[in-house]
C-alpha cells in the first residue's frame, strides 16, 4: 500500500525493481543484474505456486507453462514498446 493507503499498480511495483536494478548496475553488469532477477522471480513464482497447490507434484507442468506463457507474453510486450520508442 502506498502512504494513502491504497494499492500500488503493478507498473509501480515494476518501476520499484528497475530503480534497484539500475542503481546495482552501477556496481555489476546488466548481465549479472538481469540474471538476479530472473533468479529471484522464479523462486519468488515457485513461491507463489506451491502456496496455491495443495499437490504441487501435480500441478508442476500446468505452473510451468503458465509462468512461462506469462513471461514470453510480458517480454514481447516490452520488446515492442522498446522498438515502438526507437522508431
């Protein structure tokens, strides 16, 4: 919640990483840094879905493709608003 007490956006909470990651590229290379937080985002998503799953045994093959479907889905997004900006 931000200080008027109401959710912050998901963009928001985005911006908040990137404002770290920026700020560790000033000491490590982007590779490094974006390997972090790829690292941190699948352990913070298995996370999430084995706190969802009652059989997370089961439920492994449908989480990981629908992590993954997420992530391409996000990634081609941001791709094109990078190419859109560079045109």
């Amino acid at each position: 919640m931000n200080e008027e007490g109401q959710k912050i956006s998901r963009a928001e909470m985005a911006d908040k990483f990137i404002e770290l990651a920026n700020e560790l590229t000033k000491i490590e290379s982007k590779e490094r840094v974006s390997s972090a937080i790829l690292f941190a985002a699948a352990r913070y998503n298995a996370f999430e879905a084995s706190s969802k799953s009652k059989e997370m045994v089961k439920d492994k093959k449908d989480a990981l493709n629908w992590y993954s479907l997420e992530y391409k889905r996000m990634l081609e997004a941001n791709i094109d608003d990078l190419l859109e900006s560079n045109t």
